[in-house]
C-alpha cells in the first residue's frame, strides 16, 4: 500500500477522534492504552497488513491478533476506518446487543476481528499456533500479535516466546506496547521487565525498537523486520499512554477511564489542533 505519512498520520488522528467519541458514548472504556496505539494500528492497517477489508476472511490475509483486549476501542476504531464497518456503528461502544463490546468478542461477528481476547496472556500463544501452521502448510501470511508490556508478567508469554524460537517462526511479529506503565502503576515497580531486548533475544527473537508514536520511525520499523530471517521478530514500541492528549498522557490512572462531557470536547479539539 502506498500511503504518505501524512495521510497515515491524519487517519491516526481520526483513529483518536472516534476512540474519544466512542468512549464517551459508551460512558466507560480504556481511554490510555487505546490513544497511544493509534499510530502502531494506523502503521499496520493501512500501510502493513495484506488484507482487504470487503473480503474479511481472505484466505491469504496476514493476521492482527490483538492480546489486549482492553484496548479494543482503538482496534475497532482502525477496522471501521479500513473499511470494515461504518464509523457510525463505534458510537455503539458497549451497548447491549452491539458488535463491539468493551472486551472483543467473535461471536458478536464483527468483520476483521480475528480473535476474542481480555483475559491477558493468551494472544501470543494463539499467534504461534497461527504461524506455525502457515509455516507447516509453506503459506507466507504474517501473524501480528499486539501485547502490552504489564501482559508480559503473564508466564504463557514466555511459554509462547520460548516455542516460536524453537520453531525458528520468521512470519510472526510481535509487537509489545512499551508505555512503561499499567493498570496500577509503572511496569518496573509492579513487576520489572528490564532488560527487555535481551529477554527476547534469549528466546531466540529478532528485537527491533523504536518510537511507537512516530510513523516515520514506525515505517522504517516495519520494513525492517519485514526482510527476511530465520528468527520471529519483535518490535518494543516505546509508546506514551494517552497520546495526544496532554493532560491524560503517560497518567496511567487513565488506563480504564472514560472521558467526562466536558473532557470529551477539551481531548477532541486537542486532537484536532495537533
Ligand atoms: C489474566 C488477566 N489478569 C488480569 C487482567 C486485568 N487487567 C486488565 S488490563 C491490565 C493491565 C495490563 O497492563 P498493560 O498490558 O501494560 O496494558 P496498559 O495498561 O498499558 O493498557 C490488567 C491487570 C486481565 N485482563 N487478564
């Protein structure tokens, strides 16, 4: 796909808009973490992925596995700018009956969404599941698995991380949310998680870096870990939770919060204004 950073970086902001919007519809939602993936899903969606939103169950589609399913805002807000619904259909955030509940869920039968997800820990698992049946049946479709880093702590990762090097799975990305906090405060004082390069590195992962709120950085990213090589890749996005917004960014007491009336106006015209 050949999309100028700047169209990227006026669908992120729009990306941002609607996850505001759509959280305050729904009255309650993951605000922090949903903001700051914006651009690593925009990077994805419309420059990464082979996928086609009219054909969502393409065989030959690459796979986006969310993990954190509570940052489903974001992640429903970039399939309904791909194309994959109506933006409209966001404001149903969390309603009884709507396809898009606060948590992701494949029996509500929401177009694009490859896996139900919330309960942390899982997505890896499922993703080296995905891409080693690729690999066994020769296909090149890529599986991207989203993590946060506070979701690291779960054991299953490492399980997970341990079998996709053995299985030397080059067609798997992970990518994990490097915003340095969680639900009830920074990573490092809950559980650390540095060095994290070199964990990785010790299951046998090919580890790039970069600024996961800068789509330049993230372009150059992505088409590096897109060259070929025996080892699965991942990439730690250092990310700000809340980006865009500067009176909730990097609080993680924002990490399950939605905006007031007042504060829905004040982070949309801040939105606009960048
Ligand atoms: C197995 C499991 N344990 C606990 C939770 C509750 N929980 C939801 S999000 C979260 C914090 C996750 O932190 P992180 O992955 O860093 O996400 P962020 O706060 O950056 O959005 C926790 C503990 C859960 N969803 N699943």
């Amino acid at each position: 796909m050949n999309t100028s950073i700047e169209q990227l970086r006026l669908t992120a902001k729009s990306i941002r808009i609607w996850v505001v919007k759509s959280l305050a519809a729904a009255g309650s939602g993951h605000l922090g973490g949903s903001l700051g993936m914006a651009d690593v899903l925009t990077m994805l969606y419309f420059k990464v992925l082979r996928h086609d939103p009219k054909n969502p169950f393409w065989s030959c589609r690459d796979r986006f596995i969310l993990s954190i399913g509570h940052v489903a805002p974001v992640l429903y807000s970039t399939l309904a700018h791909a194309g994959y619904f109506p933006l409209e259909e966001l404001l149903t955030l969390r309603k009884l009956g709507s396809r898009l509940q606060g948590h992701p869920g494949k029996e509500y039968g929401l177009p694009g969404l490859e896996l139900s997800a919330g309960s942390l820990g899982q997505g890896l698992s499922v993703s080296v599941g995905l891409s080693l049946g690729f690999k066994l049946d020769k296909l090149d479709n890529k599986v991207y698995c989203l993590l946060g880093d506070g979701e690291l702590q779960e054991g299953s990762v490492w399980e997970a991380a341990m079998a996709a090097g053995h299985y030397h799975l080059d067609h798997l990305v992970a990518i994990v949310d490097r915003n340095g906090v969680q639900i009830d405060g920074p990573t490092e004082k809950v559980m650390r998680l540095e060095p994290l390069r070199q964990k990785w590195e010790a299951f046998g992962w090919e580890v790039t870096e970069c600024d996961g709120n800068n789509l330049e950085e993230l372009s150059l990213a992505f088409e590096k870990i897109g060259q070929e090589s025996s080892k699965p890749k991942v990439l730690i996005a250092r990310t700000i939770m809340g980006k865009g917004v500067s009176a909730i960014e990097g609080d993680y007491h924002w990490h399950g919060k939605a905006p007031s009336q007042a504060q829905t106006e004040e982070f949309i015209n801040e939105i606009l204004s960048k």
